[in-house]
C-alpha cells in the first residue's frame, strides 16, 4: 500500500538511533524512505502551522504528492476554521510554480465535537474550494456515538468525506461502550457510516517524559516497523487503501489544481 507522511510544526522529532533526518526544509529521506506523499497541518483551532508552507515546497521538490489538513477544535467556530484551511490552501497554490498537479485537503476532527460542526466544516471548505475534503476521525468513542447514532440523509453526507482512520493497536479504544475494534475493518463497523476505510494513521508517537516514542500498528497480518524505512526518529505515518495510480486519482478528487 502506498505510504503517507504526516507533518506538524511538532516535527521533525528527537533523533532515536543512526539514520537519515528530515526537516521542514528537505524531506528527501522520506522519499527515499518509500513515502509517496505528504500532508502538513496548515493549522489548528484559529492559528496556522509555522511550518506548513515549507514542508509543502520540500515535498513537491523532493516529488512527494503535497497535503494540507486542518485540525478543527470546538472552542473555534467551525466555518471560520474551514475558512482558514480554505484561505491557506488557495494562497498556498499561488504561492508557487508546482510540479505537483492537485494538494489535497483534509479535516482532522476532535473527538468531542458535534455532528454539526463537522458537516459545517466540510460543505464550507467545498463551498469555498470546489473540493470535499477528506475527514480524519479518532478512535473515539464520543465520535462513534454521534456518527453512529445518525438519521440515513445525515450519513449519506458524511460519505461524501472518504475516512481516513487512527488506529495504532489492535486492541486500543476498548472501553464500557465498545471493545477494541482489532483492526481497520473493526473501527469502520464501529462509525457505522463508511463501507471501507482510505487512509489509515498506523504509525504516531506516544510522548514520555518529554521524549517521543513510536506508536505502531503490529499485529496479525499487518506489521508495520516501529521506524520508517532508515530514519533516525519516529513520524506519523499512514497508508492509502489502493495502489499507486488509485492514489494519484484520489488525490486529484479531493485536492485543489496546483497547475
């Protein structure tokens, strides 16, 4: 499966064992590493990443597919965040001569907002760009409940939004309401909204006294390294449910033309 890299102001982290780094400024160890893209957080909750604009240029120079998603917080008022993300993108594509054809967009949604906000969120970013934008859930039990519990027409909308899935561990998320979902296709029978997963987040860090420690996905027919392919440090790391030219067709649905 074709592999993504996530990035935040928050990387690149600690240096963990020998390898090759990354930054902002070149990425080119991810490439070689075997990522086939890569998706920047352009901001969170009303403020913008300082590092978005600079990991987007690495990555379409180094010929990695270009990301942005936008991490939407419930103090802030949902259309205003969708405003940014759409602001930020569409100045991003002018910002540049790009070798990359589309950047594709994405909402990442805390696990206690309301149904509303959401559906608010992705019709503004399409009212403003033209694209419906990819929506990344956490394992959260309040998120399940609240998709799950939805009316048919509600559902049919959040489907529009292809899912893009957290799970670091067969058996994490278990709690009094669900067990632990086991596996991709588990976590999807839990929202009840999509028939099937397109991304999945396999790979994160867990943080311990300061330091990042690598959270990933590893048991039964998926079995994923703790580090990504000869790096010195842990990153955030995801897969595509397709092959390759499934991927390049994807990213053109839901990204803005670069070009």
């Amino acid at each position: 499966m074709p592999q993504i890299i996530n990035v935040s102001a928050y990387d690149p982290k600690e240096r963990q064992r020998s390898g090759r780094s990354f930054s902002e400024h070149d990425v080119s160890a991810l490439r070689d590493s075997g990522a086939s893209g890569l998706i920047a957080r352009a901001g969170k909750g009303g403020n913008l990443d300082t590092k978005c604009a600079n990991f987007l240029a690495s990555a379409d120079r180094a010929g990695l597919m270009p990301g942005v998603y936008y991490r939407v917080q419930r103090h802030v008022d949902a259309v205003s965040q969708a405003d940014q993300l759409a602001n930020r993108a569409l100045a991003l594509a002018r910002s540049r001569s790009w070798n990359a054809s589309s950047l594709l967009l994405c909402g990442d949604f805390d696990g206690d907002l309301p149904l509303s906000a959401i559906l608010r969120f992705m019709e503004r970013v399409e009212s403003r760009t033209g694209v419906v934008p990819v929506a990344y859930l956490e394992n959260s039990t309040q998120l399940k409940q609240t998709l799950s519990r939805a009316d048919a027409a509600t559902k049919a909308k959040l489907r529009r939004m292809p899912y893009w899935l957290a799970l670091y561990a067969h058996d994490s998320g278990a709690g009094p309401v669900y067990p632990a979902p086991g596996n991709p296709a588990g976590l999807v029978k839990q929202y009840q909204v999509w028939s099937d997963w397109t991304l999945w987040q396999y790979g994160g860090v867990d943080w311990q006294g300061g330091r990042s420690r690598p959270k990933v996905y590893n048991h039964g027919s998926y079995r994923f390294p703790p580090y990504f392919g000869s790096l010195d440090r842990p990153t955030e790391r995801n897969v595509f449910h397709g092959s390759q030219a499934s991927l390049a067709s994807f990213w053109q649905q839901h990204g803005i033309r670069l070009r």
